[in-house]
C-alpha cells in the first residue's frame, strides 16, 4: 500500500491518494484544487477508483468537480451528509462567501461498507459528532497493517470540531470508542495536521474515551 498527502485549499486539509503496487487506487477529501493530485494521478499512472469524502464540509470537497472526472466509480459519502455538498449553508461555504454547491455523489455509504480498489480494501466506520456524517476508512492490503484515514473525527492531540451545524460533542467522544478497539501500533492519517497512531492518542489525547466525565 502507498500513500502521498496532499494538503489542499485555504485550510491545508490533508487530501490522501492511496494505491496499490498494481496502480489501483482511490482518493479521500479533496479539499481544494486537485491539479497537483490529477498530475500525480497521471505520472504514477493510476487507475483512480473512487473518491471517499470524510465528511462535507467545503473545505473537504471543494476541489471535487475537477477531480471526480478520474474516478471511475465516481464519488462516495455518507447518506447522512449527502444533501451537504449542493447546499452553501450546509457546507458552510456561504459563510465564507464561497457558495459553494456541488453535483450529487454517485452513490452514499453506511456505517460498515466495505469496498475495493485493486487489492485494497476499503471499510467506512461511521463516526458522527463533527457532522452528522462523519466518517473514517479503514484501508487495509494483504500482508500488510491497516491504516486508518480519520477525516475530522480524530487528530493528533485533539478532535474535529462539534459546535458546528450538525456536530454534538457527546456524539463525537462516543465516536470515539469506535477507534479504541484498533491497536495501539495503527497508524491515523487525519483531515488536519501531522500523523499519529492509535496509541499517541490512547495515551495522551485530552478527549480519548474515559478522559471526560
């Protein structure tokens, strides 16, 4: 399994092309121009299956128009944030003065999903609280440890945002529990900032599981 970051748009959100050894691949949020990703898509010689969307917020999908003509399978969301990419003031993108409104996924995902690309394998775990649909993909390949793509829910020392429309932090931290049963060596490749693992977050993350009465 290979992996290149992006960071995209005006937030730097981490945008994650990853691939297989065959060149079978899919992207996660592309949150701003993709010209760097379509370049590396066409030098690498990728065959894009899908783009997953964390979540939808404007700052995760705002370069999905141009890059969703790669993707052969076309675009993927949560069911419960479907309706946010084609309305500004759901995507939040009418309070920048963007107005931001995006053509329907291809299809919507449920908590469980499983999906391929290549020889990888793709689950969504539904993890609500920064959005009602907020998601993380777990992305395993044979013989090798999984990964996981933690979108907004889960960063390195803290956790996405709950005062926002559709967001509840009781929601978020139960979320959370959802994460505490992977391994402490799992590697987390989240929306904002740096890396990080299961165990950094198990042991020193003010709102892991058990941290907050």
């Amino acid at each position: 399994m290979k992996l290149q970051r992006f960071a995209l748009g005006a937030l730097w959100t981490n945008g994650y092309l990853v691939y297989d050894g065959s060149g079978a691949g899919f992207f996660v949020d592309p949150g701003g121009d993709p010209a760097e990703v379509i370049a590396a898509i066409e030098e690498k010689r990728i065959r894009l299956e899908y783009i997953f969307l964390t979540h939808g917020h404007a700052d995760h999908i705002a370069g999905l128009d141009k890059l969703r003509v790669k993707a052969g399978r076309g675009v993927l969301v949560h069911e419960d944030d479907a309706s946010m990419l084609s309305v500004p003031e759901s995507n939040l993108s009418a309070f920048v003065g963007e107005r931001l409104a995006i053509a329907p996924a291809e299809a919507f995902f449920k908590d469980g999903d499983d999906f391929s690309a290549g020889n990888l394998s793709i689950r969504a775990i539904h993890t609500p609280g920064h959005t009602r649909g907020s998601s993380c993909f777990l992305v395993e390949e044979a013989g090798e440890s999984p990964i996981l793509l933690s979108g907004d829910t889960l960063f390195a020392g803290s956790v996405g945002r709950s005062d926002l429309p559709g967001g509840d932090e009781r929601v978020l931290l139960a979320s959370l529990g959802k994460l505490g049963s992977f391994p402490d060596s799992m590697k987390v490749f989240p929306g904002h900032g740096p890396g990080t693992t299961i165990g950094e977050e198990r042991r020193g993350n003010p709102f892991w599981p058990g941290r907050i009465s």
